[in-house]
C-alpha cells in the first residue's frame, strides 16, 4: 500500500467519526450559522469530487482495455469560501466609568439622599424633626399611624364613646343605687351609669387623636 493511501485512509476515518459526532448534535432545534453550513457543503462537494475522480478514473482503465474513448469528467466547482465573521470589530466601546455620586460625609449615602450630608452618623430623619433617627428618642412614633383627619377623628370618637356606652350599660348594678324597679326607671339608672365611660372613653379618644396630629403636623414626635 502507498505510504500517501495510509495518511488518506486515517483522514476519512477521522472525517467520518467527526461528521458522526457533530450529526448525533444536532437536532430539530439547533441554529446553525450560515458560514457552518456553507463548510459542511463545502466538504461534502469536494468529497463527491474525489469519489467522482476515482470512479471515471476506473472506468478510463477499463476503457483503455476496451478501446474506448476516455472522457475526463470536469470537475464540479467549488463552493467559494464563506465570510467569516470577523470577531471583535463590531464591538461596542465599553461606557466610560460613571462618576460616584456626591457623599461628602462618607457615610455610603450620596448627597441627594442623605438628610444630614455632613454627619457621617445620620442620614436619615423619618419623622422629619430634625433629629436623626439614629439618635431620635422617639423616632417616627406618630408617623407610624394613620394620618389624622377631621373624619376619622369623629369616627375614633364615636367608637370609643359607643364602648363607653356598652361598658356603663353591662356593668350597671341597680342594687348599688336607688332607682325603681320600673322600666323607665332602669333604663334611666343605665343611662346615668353609662354617661360616665362614654366620656371618659371619648376623651381619651379625642386626646390621642390630637397628640398623634399634632406629632405628624410638627414632626417632633
């Protein structure tokens, strides 16, 4: 066997192993790029020119045999070599480094949204009382509740004055007082019991409800 048969017959095994292996990847999913492609028929053009080349090659022996006239085949021309892309012009310039916002405390909070920019232990003041929160007795204590308002002042009002009312009526004892024993005289006796929670109850309702708007309004507390 020619020595140049060995190198052959070792490169067609080493194209048909690797044409295997990249068939078994490729599936119905893959994308193949169009420069893949044009290799892959590139290679598969010029591997029927060989066979096509050692066919006729046959026959023109046979044929010389036989007295017939050989006939060389042309060639079948080849497929120009694709364009590859060419990986890194099309890049973008990296961004230029932006530029760290203003901290002139250093306390890892920029400017804009530090309350205290020169305090490096204070940057933020919830109840906006111009204490910190970090050194803030109280903190945001009002802030914490709804904000206050004619009408749901009225109705906190109402509701602890209406428990008033229900604690003075279920603890009423008619026989810690002098009252009759007829209807009228019961329910006047509740009643009287009941008017004392009902405005103690609507006081302190009322009292909280002014110290919390008066917190939100000042932001002291």
């Amino acid at each position: 066997m020619y020595r140049r048969n060995y190198m052959v017959k070792s490169q067609l095994r080493s194209l048909e192993e690797k044409s295997k292996a990249l068939n078994a990847r490729i599936d119905g999913k893959t994308k193949i790029d169009e420069w893949a492609e044009s290799y892959i028929t590139r290679a598969d053009a010029q591997i029927d020119d060989v066979s096509d080349y050692m066919n006729y090659r046959n026959l023109g022996g046979l044929n010389k045999r036989m007295g017939h006239v050989l006939i060389k085949p042309k060639p079948s021309p080849g497929l120009p070599a694709p364009k590859l892309p060419i990986y890194g012009q099309q890049r973008q310039p990296a961004p230029p480094p932006s530029k760290p916002a203003a901290d002139r405390d250093r306390d890892g909070v920029p400017d804009k949204d530090d309350k205290f920019p020169d305090d490096p232990t204070e940057w933020a003041d919830v109840d906006n009382d111009g204490v910190g929160d970090n050194n803030d007795l109280f903190g945001a204590i009002s802030d914490k509740y709804p904000i206050v308002t004619l009408g749901n002042t009225f109705g906190f009002v109402g509701t602890a004055a209406l428990a008033g009312v229900v604690y003075g009526i279920v603890t009423y004892n008619p026989n810690s007082t002098r009252t009759g024993s007829t209807l009228v005289q019961v329910l006047s006796g509740r009643a009287r019991a009941a008017l004392g929670p009902t405005i103690l109850f609507g006081s302190l309702a009322l009292a909280a409800q002014g110290l919390m708007g008066a917190g939100q309004k000042t932001g002291w507390y």
